[in-house]
C-alpha cells in the first residue's frame, strides 16, 4: 500500500456524525464559494451534505443523478459525467454510490472523480464497511437489523445487496455490486491518482474516505 495511504482507527461516538475534516480548508474569511459537485444526490436537501466537510453558506452545491425523478442539475452516471469539465469543480461528494457500480466501473468512476476535481481539490465518499458487516453474517444475523435509518431498519443483507425495502418497489439504482473494506477502498482511491488518501472505519457500519487531487 502507498505511503500516501492512511487507515484510521474508529472515531470515538463524540465524532460519529463528523468523522473527517474536509482537506487543505483555509480560515473562512478568505474563502469564495466554493463548488461541490454532490454526486448520486437523490432528492434535494442541503442537510444531505456533511458539515464536517462543507460548512453552509460556504459551498455551492451541484446536484449530479442518474435518476431523473430526483430533478438533478445534471442527469449522469457517476462512470460518464462528460457534462463536467475537467477541474470543474472543489470538491466531489458521493454518498452510498460506489458499492452500486460493478467491479469493473469503480476505476472509471473514480477516473471521473479525479478529472472533475481541481488540482488541490478533494473527493469525500462513504460506503458500507463490508468488515463489519460480515462480522454480523458471522454471527448469524443476517436478517437482523443492525442500525435505523430514514428509510427503516436496515440489516446486514441490505448494506450486501441493496435495501429490500427499494429493490422491491422497483427502484433498480439501489442494487449493490461490489464492496469495500478500509485497505480496498484506500487502494482504489490511491490507484485512481488520488494523495494523500484517508479512511476512517467509523463503527456504524460505514467507511469514510477523503482523497486529495495532487496538484
């Protein structure tokens, strides 16, 4: 694993809803608007992106989606976003999208995460911690919920394969193909071109990535 990688211990519960600090953030009082191009967004709601990384009223968000019921800026898969221009953007945000792409796509994905976001920018993503979970399979709790979200309880074989309760209604975008552990997941970011790259294991189930654009 590169040297540029880090894989960080689980914040303590204090920390759980702010897990990471966005990279490289100047005081306040010299910031413009900054972009972020908040990708797999569904529907519109600011509270969707993590003050950790984007405070309020210092980002201006850009709502990219494959779906088009949810009334994004831009209608786009995250493996073709040629509707962005290289170094569009200051940041990219993906939340629970990269364990629905097929192996395959992940590095095309990321590709266009790389080419979207400034030299000096970053990506923020999170995705399920395949680790933990399987922890739960092991323990025969398959169907037993582990955690409850917006959308209800969710067990470990919605965060393997999608949620059942979406899957079942005919929304075909929340089928899962692939997953991360902490090493996988920092390995594809670092492959993608991306350093520094940090992962937080946050002990609820997800994984925390931040991964710099060098430049």
């Amino acid at each position: 694993m590169s040297d540029t990688t880090t894989l960080a211990e689980p914040p303590d519960a204090a920390s759980v809803e702010a897990p990471l600090e966005a990279p490289g953030e100047a005081p306040v009082e010299t910031l413009a608007l900054r972009t972020v191009l908040h990708v797999g967004c569904g529907a519109a709601n600011p509270d969707k992106l993590p003050a950790a990384f984007f405070t309020r009223g210092e980002w201006h968000e850009l709502r990219l989606d494959i779906d088009p019921g949810v009334a994004p800026d831009i209608q786009a898969s995250i493996t073709d976003m040629a509707m962005v221009a290289d170094g569009a953007v200051d940041a990219v945000w993906s939340a629970h999208n990269l364990e629905h792409l097929a192996p395959h796509e992940v590095a095309v994905a990321l590709a266009e995460f790389h080419r979207v976001v400034r030299p000096g920018g970053f990506v923020a993503a999170t995705v399920p911690d395949l680790q933990q979970v399987a922890a739960l399979v092991a323990d025969d709790k398959l169907e037993d919920a582990a955690y409850i979200s917006a959308m209800g309880p969710i067990a470990p074989l919605d965060m393997l394969f999608g949620l059942r309760s979406a899957l079942a209604a005919g929304n075909v975008f929340m089928a899962h193909r692939t997953g991360y552990t902490a090493t996988t997941l920092a390995g594809a970011f670092t492959a993608a071109g991306f350093a520094p790259v940090q992962v937080v294991r946050d002990g609820h189930f997800a994984l925390w990535v931040t991964a710099v654009r060098p430049g």
